[in-house]
C-alpha cells in the first residue's frame, strides 16, 4: 500500500481510473489527485487531468445504459458500474420538429435531463462526485443547496448507504425541503440566505476530513460529471458534435465541462473534431456574464440576483471567465431574458414537444428564441438545448399563468359548448 | 384504399402491426379491430389478439432505446418510432440490495418507473394508445382523470401536436392542476367526483367521433402498454422472467399486462418459460381485489376508496376477477397495507435507495414487507418491485413526517453540536 494523495485519512490508493493529475486552470500548475479544489499557486480553479489511453466507441457501447458507459474519460474508478449510486444519464434527446419551426430552426434536439433519478442534471455531477470521494476515503456526502443539489446529494448518499450533511436556507420552500428531507439524511435549515450557507460549508469542510462536499472539496471530479451531457449528445447524434449548442449558465461549469466533453471526444477521435458553436443562457435578474459578453470584457462583475430562475441564481459565477473563452473562441454567443420570457419558455416546449422544465431549461428555450431573432444563431444549423430540470420543481414559476380552461359542470353539452364543438 | 374497420371515419387501413383482431375476455369473441371496448357478445372486455410471426432478441436489441423497440409485440404501426410521441420506457432496473436486506429478501430489484417523461407509468400506455387511435383516425386525444395520466395524456398530445382535452374534478389539487394545464390541451375542471367525470367521458366519448378517450374508446390498445414493463424487466435481468413480482392494483389492467407480457416472452420463445408468482398490492382504503383473495371469491365487491394512495383508489376494478385468476394460477397472493404503512414504504424506498416513489410505490413496497412477513413471498427467490409513479406528485403524503434535522443558526460550531460531530 502505498500512501494517500489526499488530505483525508485513507489506507488504499485512490483508483480515478483514467484522471492523472490536478491542473490550475490559470497558469497550468499541476500538483496530484488530491480533495482540492483551489490552486495554491496561482489561486484558480483545478480540474482534472487525464491520460485516457485508448478509448473506443465499442467499448462504450458495450457499457451500462447509464454515465458509467463513459467510466474511461471520467475521474472514477475501474468498476465504478458495480458500485452502488444513482446510476444517473442516457437521457432522451428529443428531435424537436415541432418547437423548431416555432422558433425558426431547420433541426433541434432537446436533451431532456428531467429523466435523471432526481430529475436534473445534478445527479451526473453527484454521482461522479461521490465515486471520486469513496476513493479518497471520505465517508459523508456533503453540501450547501437551495434545491436541485439538495436532491441529488441526498439521493445518491441514501442508495450507497452513506450518510449526507445537506445544508438549506430557512427560508426553502416546503416542496423543496420535502424532496431532500425523504431521503432521510443530515438536513439542516440554516438561519440565513444562501451565501451564508455556503460560507459555513466551505468552514465545515475544512473541519471534517471525511465530509465531501460535492461542490467544494471535491469539486474537481463533481464538475467533470457535466461533461457527460457531451458525451451523450454526442452518441445520441450517432457520434458528431452539433454545430450549435445552447447551455444555462449557473456558476458556468456546466457550459466549460460541455466544451470539455465534446473537445476531448475529438482528439480521442471518437468524432470528427467538426466546428461547433457554444451558446450561453441566463435570465436578465442574474445576468453577469451575458453583461461582460456584451460589453466584451474578459472578467465578470458580480450581481445580486433577482430571478425566478433561481436554479441559475449565482451572482457571482467561478467559471464566468472561462465561459466567456469558450463563447468568444467557438464563435457563440450569450443572452439573457426577463423572467416574463422565462416562463413563456416553459409553456412553449410544453406546448410543443409536451416536456414541462423548472425554469432554468425555459432560460433555454427563451434563450434560443432571442438568439435566433437577433441572427446568432445560424437557422440552418442543427441546434441542441441543454434542458436540465423538472417543472415539477419550480410550479411557483407557471401557477398565476395556467390553469383549467374553464369550470363546468358534469354535463357534456356544457363541455360542447365551452370548447365550441 | 378498403373501407375502415372502425367506427371512425378515415381514410386508411389502420396498421396496428401484429395485432389481428379484438377477443372479448369473458368468451373468447373475435371481432375487427376498432376502437372499441366492450363486447357486444358477452359485455366483457375486449383485449387485442395478435399475430406475432417471428420475433428475434436481436431485432428488439437493435431497436430505439425506449418502448417502440417492442413495437413487434405491440398493436402500434411498424414506423411508430418515427412518429412524434413521448418515446417513454427504458426506465432503470435498479437493483436494490440495501432494501432487500431491510426487507429480509435475498435479491430486490427496483423497476423505477419515475424517469418517464411526465414520471409515471401512464406515459407507456398513453403512446401507446396515441400511436393506435392516429391509425384509427382519431384526432383529438383525450382522458378523464386524477393526475398522473392526465399529466401523460397531455404531454403526449402536445408532443404529437395534437389538441388535447381533459377532464379533472374541480377539487383537484393545484398542483396536479398546472401539471397538466402547463402543456396547454384542453384542460376542463368539472364540478363532481372523480365518477361524474368519468361518467362524461364516456357519454362524451360517443357523441365525438375524433376523440380517442385513452382509457375508454381505445382502451384495449392504451393497457396493452403496461406490457412494456414486462418487456423491459425481463430484458434488463438478461432475457429472463423473475420468480416474483408485486404490482399495485388500481384497476389491475396493469398486472393483468405484465402478465400478458411474460406469457407472450415464453410462448414467442425469447424467455424460457419459467414459472413466476403474481403478487397484487392494494392501499387498505380502497382494497376489494385484496379483500375478494383473502376471502376466495373470484368476483370483487366494489368499495368507496378512502385512501392517501389516490393513484390506486379505484372502487370498482374493472380487471379485478382477472386479477384473481392470475394470482391464484401463478401462486402468487394479494395483500394491502395502511395508510401508515404507505408513508413507511416510501420513506423507506428513499432511505434505502435514493428512490422518492408517489404513494402507490410506497404501496408496494409497504405490501412486499407485508408479504414477506406472513410468508407468502419466499425470501430466497427474486424479487421485482414495480414503482410506477413519482414522489414529487403526492407531496402531501409525507408532508408531516419529514423535515428538516434541525433549525440553526450560520456558525460550524451549532452545526457540530447538533450533529453530535
């Protein structure tokens, strides 16, 4: 046996199957597989670093229906299938005729992450980050959430049989408290908004060796599950990259692990390494990297959010920067909406292809809509809408702008008479 | 063109793939195919008869990832999978080892029916029943109901752009309300019970020639979906039947189609015939199917429902003598549980396996430790749970049994102590 990497106490080396090395996103400082997440050199985010070696679509193919088919380009281990988690991925992706001809595009695909366990895609970046943690001996599933987080950290904790240490703002509402607390872990309201439960996480962290929190300590391999929505695009469409892509941006990991996915699935040549563009989404009450797209700046100014997407609420996103490297460099572009156009967006893919998302995919849909009408999108170019939540999640968003058509009695010329037929 | 068969006008011969003719139930009368539901013979049910001709493994395998790749065994036409629908199934088999062992069952495998499109099983026999009545010449798709298949029927018309039109009691709660509203149809709230609105649907059903009443009119094709789980679980389980299964009863089409589905599996040759034990699950509010098999008569006294399991809580079910039959033929047995017993049973699916069932998984899970208990499932062979519908749809269920650990204030140390960490 050798000794740890890590921090934690731990007596076996940690098998992240093909991940390597820790690399600073700044100034590429590279240092080993370790339980951080912040360079000490340059101070900037880490990622992993891989030697993937041979990798085959074969292969891939032959593995689960799940994101474990993706195990060789993923900082997990070996037998990672035969390890109890959630088992999140193979997700639909939608030929969406219908809502494409609403919104002026020859071809578009919706990749419809409601169909996850928890039913977002929290739970391809949970379920990584727990396999990563096991193998760093850690023995908790921890994290700071208004929602989304919440669920999937609680879930993926329940099913291996760890414990969770989930933290939420008092103030949550019910459904959303209900919907981690059934899973019978750790949850703790916290007297305070979100930024203050974030704060404790991270001091917790520093605490408790054995604490993983998903999206602090272990943060690294948590943020390289995103990449998986790439990598099932990418075979959904019969291994291509699409031209056009279109990605809600939270802190912003999400779109740079995307960009990351559909790179390296190019110089693995498992596609061709075609051109493809990276669109950005946000809602106008927490818009900060739409703003430094606009204004061309390379930095993002932080803002106090005001949105009913409060999935994407992040006023100060880590990846900003990095996210606007991708968009400027693939040729894309980013724009924000009202939230009145938030939840236009949701009732039109529900109308149109009969999926209900939280308000982050009607960011989305509202997003495309506005970049078609202002010709950053090409019309003619296939197009891919990321649409990762539940509108099961976030009904406060529609309840004052549906509802039955009428209230009849039971009588069928009543109802002849209300629809005119 | 040959004149139609139904009592539709439309223009085509409706191609419903291996389906030949319609048998009654009771007597075994054949008639053509239509959308038709009872017979004029007997006055019992008609169900879709087939002609299968070969039927490979391998063709299923090749086929799309949902449950048109068992579109050979369905009355659906043979380009279905091009056709706009909601392409639900592939749903996880998850297998459900920390819930064996707290069940005292060797091998539990959870089929997870919640990563349908609008989370329930309704999804897989709504396609199905939109794919036949479109060959059928209807236009419009329509239902009555109390939530889960109203969310389906609605979605999948949306998908398909068709005009829907559901029919809810008024009373219903505002949440199933914009989950159903959201995808835009036809959405009529009627001032009665659940009976009145089905009583108008039917009455509507004969006045409007257009209107395929999923679960009226083409009743026959709509159950025949349920089949698809039965598929997928054995497909799942490597192209095997298991030894036991517990299915929740509500009308009880849908045990009485995973039964149809391993028969048809064995007698086509692409499982062994293997013998296999039925078991029926039923909330104890509404349990007459439970109560005729305790008591050994093959007929069912109907019951006013008085039950949190809505999604099961139909009085008189109409499939409930055939129920009987199966049980009582594969040696399996029906058992229903309280309440309590129902929040016990999804508190404990979450705890033991990340999975937030509605209240009828919790009857299920809750009836598989009962049936446990009195003896009657035999510990030692497999067992597969059916969990058909999602927890975020009966959030009041839980809603006085969890909650947060505790209320505290931002700091670490109010975290420790509370945690005893």
């Amino acid at each position: 046996m050798t000794a740890t990497l890590g921090t934690t106490s731990t007596t076996k080396t940690p098998d992240l199957g093909p991940a390597v090395e820790l690399v600073s996103k700044e100034e590429g400082h590279r240092q080993p597989l370790a339980p951080e997440f912040v360079s000490a050199e340059d101070f900037s985010p880490l990622e992993v670093a891989y030697d993937f070696g041979r990798v085959r679509r074969e292969d891939i193919e032959a593995g689960p229906k799940n994101i474990w088919r993706y195990k060789k380009l993923l900082p997990v281990p070996s037998n990672v299938e035969e390890i109890p988690n959630t088992e999140p991925g193979a997700t639909r992706l939608v030929r969406a005729d219908r809502l494409a001809k609403e919104l002026g595009l020859k071809r578009v695909w919706v990749k419809d992450d409601t169909g996850n366990p928890t039913h977002s895609f929290k739970d391809r970046v949970v379920a990584v980050a727990l396999a990563a943690a096991r193998e760093f001996g850690f023995e908790v599933l921890a994290c700071p959430s208004t929602g989304n987080l919440a669920n999937a950290t609680a879930a993926a904790a329940a099913r291996a049989g760890w414990r969770s240490v989930v933290l939420i703002p008092k103030t949550l509402e019910r459904a959303k408290i209900l919907t981690t607390a059934v899973y019978d872990g750790d949850l703790l309201a916290i007297d305070g908004n979100y930024d203050d439960v974030n704060r404790l996480a991270t001091e917790l962290a520093g605490e408790h060796p054995k604490w993983a929190f998903v999206n602090v300590n272990v943060r690294p391999y948590y943020s390289e599950g995103s990449k998986t929505l790439a990598f099932e695009v990418a075979e959904q469409l019969g291994w291509r990259i699409p031209p056009q892509i279109v990605v809600p941006i939270a802190s912003g990991s999400q779109l740079t692990k995307v960009d990351k996915g559909f790179r390296e699935l190019g110089q693995l040549g498992l596609v061709d390494a075609s051109p493809y563009k990276v669109f950005g989404a946000q809602a106008t009450g927490c818009s900060p990297v739409s703003a430094a797209f606009r204004e061309g700046h390379d930095v993002v100014q932080p803002v106090k959010p005001d949105t009913i997407a409060r999935s994407l609420a992040i006023g100060n996103p880590a990846d900003g920067p990095y996210v606007l490297d991708i968009v400027n460099r693939t040729g894309g572009a980013i724009e924000d909406v009202s939230d009145e156009e938030v939840v236009e967006g949701i009732r039109l893919l529900a109308r149109t292809e009969g999926i209900f998302t939280e308000t982050a995919g009607g960011v989305t849909v509202a997003t495309a809509k506005k970049l078609v009408e202002t010709g950053k999108l090409d019309p003619d170019a296939e197009t891919v809408l990321l649409i990762t939540g539940d509108g099961l999640k976030t009904l406060d968003a529609i309840e004052n702008h549906v509802g039955p058509k009428a209230t009849l009695p039971p009588s069928a010329a009543a109802v002849n008479e209300a629809l005119g037929s």
